[in-house]
C-alpha cells in the first residue's frame, strides 16, 4: 500500500474515502465523491485500521463541532439574560428565559455537588 504525505497508515485512496465518508451521507455518494467503487469503500470499511483512522476522524468533527456550540454558550446565555431583563418583551417570554437560566443554573450547581462527591469517593478509594 503506497503512502502519502497526509497519513502514515492509509492509502491516498483510503484518505480520500475516509474524507468522503465524513462529508457524504451514504456510502455509495462517498465511494462517487471519490471516484472509487463503492465495493471497495466497504471493503476499506471492513479494513480495522481504516475503521480506526474514520472513527478519528468522526471524533475530531464531533470535538469541533462540540467546541463551536461551547463558544456560542456565553451569546446564549447573555441573549437569555436580556430577554428576562427586557421589559417590552411579552411576559411569557421573559418567564421561559427566567425559568431557563434558573433551571441551567440549578442543573450546574447539582454537577457541581455530585463532581465533588465523587472526588471524595475517589480520594477515598484510592486510600484503601
């Protein structure tokens, strides 16, 4: 198997393929995008090294897309605090923002409690 510059354990092809699969919803539109045989995408598929190198893949984009929405939390969060602040706003909206941050606000605390509970367990455990 010829290597390339980008990877050090796949194909040129089987890059292209794993580039695919994460931009395509079915197989057969990956294995078109790339110009290969779509019996050969499934065969790369079946390949563990492959399903190795595809499974990164899709967690680096899970990680980034995950990254993206973490970064959006602060205009979620000052956009809610603005609408419960805003009193031209209808009052029903003002109470679901109130009611939303109150409740995420509720929801970290008990996280919070239960992250410190179980460092205590583990501290503990690890004693023994």
């Amino acid at each position: 198997m010829a290597k390339n510059k980008t990877s050090d354990v796949l194909s040129a092809n089987q890059l292209k393929a794993v580039k695919a699969l994460i931009a395509h919803e079915t197989v057969s539109d990956a294995a078109k995008a790339c110009n290969l045989a779509r019996d050969t995408v499934y065969r790369y598929m079946r390949d563990p090294i492959f399903d190795h190198e595809l499974k990164k893949a899709k967690r680096l984009l899970v990680n980034r897309a995950i990254l993206s929405l973490q970064q959006s939390c602060r205009h979620a969060a000052t956009a809610l605090a603005q609408i419960c602040r805003d009193e031209d706003a209808p009052p029903s909206a003002r109470v679901a923002a109130a009611r939303e941050i109150l409740n995420q606000t509720m929801k970290a605390i008990e996280i919070e409690g239960i992250e410190e509970r179980l460092q205590d367990l583990e501290k503990r455990f690890n004693m023994n």
